[in-house]
C-alpha cells in the first residue's frame, strides 16, 4: 500500500482526545505507606515515605507531541508516486530444476488447421444453340381443278331423260337421280312437277344404259315446282352429290345439263355463271339465277359447280321480248336449300 500523509490537524485531534481519556482513567496520586523512595534516571519518580507510595506520572501529553514532530520532519514520499514493484528472484536450484524438467520434455508444434479454399462453383458453359434452319413454307398444293370432260364422267351417270306421255300430248325434260337403293337397285329421281304432272305413263332414258324404263310416281310440291319419281332397276344408277347453295359466290361458274328440245342423243351440256340469288316468295323458294343457256327440254337437270355438285334444279327460263328489248340468258333454277327442305317434307332421305 502506499504511504500517505497523515493531516496534522487529524493527529492534533487525535492526541487530545487521548490524553483526555488517559487524565481521566488514570489517578494522581496514590496513597502509600510513609515511606519514600526516590527514584531518578529516565523512569518517573517514586517517592516512598513509610506506607505511603507517591508515583510522578509522565508526560504522555508531552511524549506524543514530540513523536508527531519527528513525524511530520521525516520525508514523506509524494504520493502520486507509484512504488516499483519487487522483483522476486527465484532460487538457482528451483531454476536448474526446471531447466532439467524441460529438457526432457517433448514439444510437438501444433500443425495449423487450414483452411480449405472454397472451390469455385464452375460457372456452366451455355450449350449453343443450334442456328435454326430457316423452313421453307411449303406452297400449297393446288388441288387438281377437274376438268369439265372429268366431271361429266362423273355426273353424266345421274342424269336421265324422263317422258310424260298423256292423252293430251307427249312432254319432255331432264331428271337427275339423288338416291339408290342398295339392295335393290331401285332409283329415286327429282325432276320438275311441270314435266310429269297430268301424265298417264312416264318413261326414263339415258345414255349410260340402253333401253327405256318405266317409271312410277311418287310425290311432288307443285308450289315449289317439284316431283319425284322412282324407277327399277340398273345397276348402272349413281347418285349426284349435292352443293351448298348458300355458300355461292356471284360470278361462279356453273354447269347446265339437260335433254333440251329432245334432241336425239346424249344431253346438252351449256355454261354461265351465278348472275344473283333470288327469292321466290310467291312460290316459298329460293332461286339460283345464270347467265347458262336455258331452253325447253332442260327442266329438271341439274345446275352443277365445276366440281360436279348441285346447286339447284334448272325450271324455267324467260325468252322472248319485252317491247323493243330482246331477252336473253334470263334462267332460273330451284335452289338446292329450298329442295333439301323439300325433300325432307316428302319424307326422302337425300344421300350424298
């Protein structure tokens, strides 16, 4: 610990307050015997007179003083001023002892734990793509166009000549087969009501089998101009395939086929166009108007597409003259929507 001073004031108070507890405690006087003794040197002086013992008391008071002077008059160290601490030196055998100890021991020098360099994530190699090879578009493939010849071969096999024989005269027109009874062979033919109707026998013709056919009357709209007749049987009979006639375009072509006139031989075959689709109110249908040469003898073929569909059944055609003004190419065929619903009422099946 170090040395402080101690305030000169602090050791004042303390050494009155001990001398007053020292004069307290401590008698004067004792009474002794009457002897006296006198006693010199540095010890207090005893007075000894027979049985009565007088002791001088010290000067304590005196005594202390004198301490704190020499007290105060010795160096006092300052102190702020930290002492040096004391080297212990150790003993030279406990020292050898250790060197000794030592040598014998082995030391192994700790290997240092490394640390491991993260290996780098390889950053991954973009496969290249492959260069697109440009595709060519392909050009459409036109679809074949038949020919007129082609599609006559086709369709020549459905069309018939029918003759209405009545006791008023002989009439003439066309009739085109829309269903073939498979078992049978027995063929369904739509032609105009205004061919057949009145007639006491009908006989149907063609060119692609020989000989005549008697034929039977079925059913007709005489409002929409329309009958069917049916005949047996030729193996030779084919179906026509119906268009759409509401999908038609003004300008298309279109094919008229029909026994104009009677003429000996196969059927006339006449083309035009799609002049306008009308509608025919009065007598509940749709008509296909063409530019197609009309005359007698062509009721009830068909008006075909150039891909051999039918788009109506050819019935009438206005010739002649209105006041100064020729007429020409002025035909007109039931349209294939009214004849679907036509059929439909009569209860036929119509096959494609």
């Amino acid at each position: 610990m170090p040395y402080t001073r101690v305030p000169y004031f602090f050791l004042s108070l303390l050494f009155f307050i001990f001398s007053s507890c020292i004069d307290e405690t401590i008698p004067r006087t004792h009474d002794l015997t009457p002897t006296k003794i006198e006693v010199t040197d540095a010890q207090p002086s005893v007075l000894i007179d027979n049985d009565e013992i007088q002791t001088e008391t010290p000067d304590i008071r005196a005594t202390i003083t004198a301490l704190i002077k020499e007290a105060l008059a010795a160096e006092v160290p300052d102190p702020t001023e930290i002492p040096s601490p004391t080297i212990d030196v150790l003993p030279p055998d406990y020292i050898l002892d250790r060197l000794s100890q030592l040598e014998n021991t082995v030391y192994v020098t700790p290997t240092p734990t490394l640390t491991p360099i993260p290996t780098p994530t390889p950053t991954p190699t973009q496969t290249p793509l492959p260069t697109p090879t440009p595709t060519k578009t392909p050009k459409p493939i036109p679809t074949p166009t038949k020919t007129l010849p082609k599609m006559l071969e086709l369709v020549l096999p459905s069309v018939v000549k029918v003759k209405a024989i009545s006791s008023t005269g002989d009439g003439y027109g066309t009739g085109v087969i829309f269903s073939v009874d498979e078992e049978t062979g027995r063929a369904w033919i739509l032609t105009n009501d205004h061919v057949v109707t009145g007639s006491d026998q009908i006989i149907v013709s063609g060119g692609f089998f020989r000989g005549s056919l008697d034929a039977v009357f079925y059913r007709s709209n005489q409002v929409q101009d329309l009958a069917v007749i049916h005949v047996c049987c030729n193996d030779k009979f084919r179906p026509i395939t119906f268009g759409d006639s509401l999908t038609l375009e003004l300008g298309s072509d279109v094919i008229a086929i029909g026994f104009a006139l009677d003429y000996p031989g196969s059927p006339s075959i006449t083309k035009g166009i799609v002049s306008g689709l009308r509608p025919d109110p009065e007598y509940d249908r749709w008509l296909v108007q063409t530019d197609a040469p009309l005359n007698p003898g062509n009721s009830g073929g068909p008006l075909l597409t150039p891909e051999g569909h039918m788009i109506g059944i050819n019935t009438f055609g206005i010739r002649g003259e209105i006041g100064e003004t020729s007429i020409e190419n002025f035909g007109f065929a039931v349209a294939e929507q009214t004849i679907t619903e036509s059929l439909a009422i009569l209860s036929l099946v119509v096959t494609d």
